[in-house]
C-alpha cells in the first residue's frame, strides 16, 4: 500500500533525519565523543562562548577531520539524488540514473589517467593531488557526456533513446579503457584507484570541498526553478510544448546540471552508487510525482542517506573503513530488485 505524506510533514521528517545524521557524522569514528560534547566543541568553533576547557581535543577532531567531511557527505548525496530527480524527470522513467548519460565512467576514466599517468610519471606531488585528480576526474565526466549529448543530436532535435544508448555505449568504452589502465597500474596505483572507484569521504578537506559546495549551491538554486517544466515533461514532449515549455532548452540545461552536479561529486569523493536511483524513486512514492515537493525532499534525503551510510562505514570495521560506495550499493541493489519485483506484480 502507498503512503503519501503531506509535504509540510515531508519536510519536518527529513529535517529531523538530516540533523540527526549531521550530529551522528560529527560524533561518532574512530575516535567516537559524546553527543553533548560534540555540540559544545561545535559552538565553540563558530566562536560562540561554551564553557568547556576540555573540549580542545573534540574541536581539534571536528574542525580539522570531521567538519569538512560531514559537509562533503552532505553536499555529494544532496547532488547525487537531484541530479537523480532530474535524470528521471529528463527519460521520464522513475527507474533511471544520472549515471546513464556516462557522466559517472567519465570521471572514473578521468581520475584512473590522473592516478596511472601520474604514478608512471614518478608520482603526483602531494600538495597537487587531491587538486588533479579531482580536476581530471570532473574533465572526464564533462567530456563524456558532451559526447553523449552530441551524438544524440539528430535535426536540431534532443533524442533521449540515442542518448541513452550513446552513454551505454561510452560507459562500456571507458569501462574498458579504466581495465586498461588497472592492468598498467603498478601496486600503489592499482591500490588507489581501487579505492577511489568504491567511493569514500575520507580525506575530506576544506581545499576539496569548496568546488563541491560551490556546484552544490548552483544545483540546488536552479532545479527547483524548473520543477513546473519537469512537471509538464512527464506528460510528453508534445504535451510539453503546448503549455509553452522550450523542450530542447530543458534537456540542454537538465543534461549540463547533471554533467556539473555527477561530475563534482565524483571528483570529490569517488564512485557512490543507487543514490541517484533510490532516493528520488522513494520520496516520489512517498510524495508524489510534483517536483516542487521532490526536489527539495530528495536533496534532504539524499544528504542524510549518505551521512548515515558514511557512519555505518566508519563503524561497522572499525578502526579500519569500509568504502561508503559498498555500503550504498549494498543498500541499493536490494531496493532495485525490490522495485523490480514489486513492479511484476
């Protein structure tokens, strides 16, 4: 049975959840502090005056390892699941994912260069490499879906059927391209690259963050600005027009959001699966389909999603780390076939 809520009740529960994801991310690690500590060290690195002389130790933790990281997780799964919604509303198809247009083997087939060639090339600087990876990684996924979206260019016309079978195409190519280079790859490479293909927030830093934050910030300022147009596409292209929407501007500027929002995510913490898929299915099943109450729902889900998946990472091998991309694809593929199985029925 379906249970809709009221967006006003949406919201309320979201925001619950996303505060208590963000006080869990911040207290709880390796090194775990207490809840009411770690919200005095908090107040206290926003300058406010909390007493507590034997916080130094908390505040060193949070601002210097914590902080950056809980904001990259917020931002990566706030961007992932809007750029979710807007795959979904761009096919029209509640099961698509932002990866399909290849923006996601893109950035892998980016970073695997910056990993490979760099190792053969005697090593990335220290100082330079979160900055290049990062950078080629957010090239790649450009680059390929550019591609994408020529090729589906027919007449003037935005076809999403060879759109989609173009970033089926490009995915597999690059796919094979990052094989190539895993082959080439000595032991520290190879080890690198492994790691960064499974997704992971550590090693955020406020260096790393601030393109994130800023792409973040676009994402979230445009779409919802477009959710009426998003609306009238799930009727049909045609339909679309007559109620006056310029339907090939939307794709150009649905497919660049997606390409910018995947891209940055992935240059900044790695491969993260099935939250571009499953959060905006979920909060549409919950909400509705009006994309003025799904976009705001699904980056409020999204963020708290991956928060509390990073913290189950962090805790579950602990003092070892599990990649959060294991822990959001084993999440996942259980709700996928759920979907697909409820689906036959």
């Amino acid at each position: 049975m379906r249970v809709i809520l009221l967006p006003r009740t949406l919201f309320i529960v979201l925001s619950v959840a996303c505060l208590l994801a963000v006080w869990l991310s911040l207290a709880l690690g390796p090194v775990s502090l207490p809840l009411m500590d770690t919200l005095r060290a908090c107040l206290r690195l926003m300058g406010l005056p909390v007493a507590g002389d034997h916080l130094q130790q908390a505040e060193l933790i949070l601002g210097q390892i914590r902080v950056p990281r809980t904001l990259l997780g917020l931002a990566v799964g706030a961007v992932l699941a809007l750029s979710g919604v807007a795959m979904q509303g761009l096919f029209r198809n509640p099961l698509a994912d932002p990866g399909l247009v290849g923006v996601s083997s893109g950035a892998a087939l980016g970073a695997a260069v910056a990993i490979v060639a760099g190792a053969s090339l005697g090593g990335i600087p220290e100082a330079l490499a979160p900055y290049l990876l990062s950078i080629f990684a957010f090239a790649g996924g450009l680059l390929v879906t550019g591609i994408v979206y020529r090729l589906g260019r027919r007449d003037g016309q935005t076809s999403v059927g060879i759109m989609l079978l173009a970033g089926v195409a490009m995915t597999a190519l690059a796919g094979s391209i990052i094989g190539l280079f895993t082959y080439l790859a000595d032991d520290a490479a190879l080890r690198t690259l492994t790691f960064w293909n499974l997704g992971t927030l550590n090693g955020a830093s406020y260096a790393r963050l601030w393109p994130l934050l800023l792409v973040c910030v676009l994402v979230i300022l445009w779409l919802p600005r477009r959710a009426k147009a998003l609306n009238a596409l799930l009727l049909g292209e045609s339909e679309a027009r007559h109620l006056g929407i310029e339907v090939e501007r939307l794709k150009r500027e649905l497919i660049l959001c997606i390409a910018l929002g995947v891209g940055a995510a992935v240059a900044a913490a790695g491969l993260i699966g099935f939250v571009g898929l499953i959060v905006p299915h979920l909060v549409r099943l919950i909400a509705g389909p009006d994309h003025r109450v799904v976009l705001p729902a699904s980056a409020l889900a999204g963020a708290s999603l991956l928060l509390f998946a990073d913290v189950f990472a962090r805790l579950v091998l602990a003092p070892a780390e599990l990649p959060i991309g294991i822990v959001t694809v084993f999440i996942g593929a259980p709700f996928f076939l759920f979907l697909l199985v409820r689906g036959r029925t």
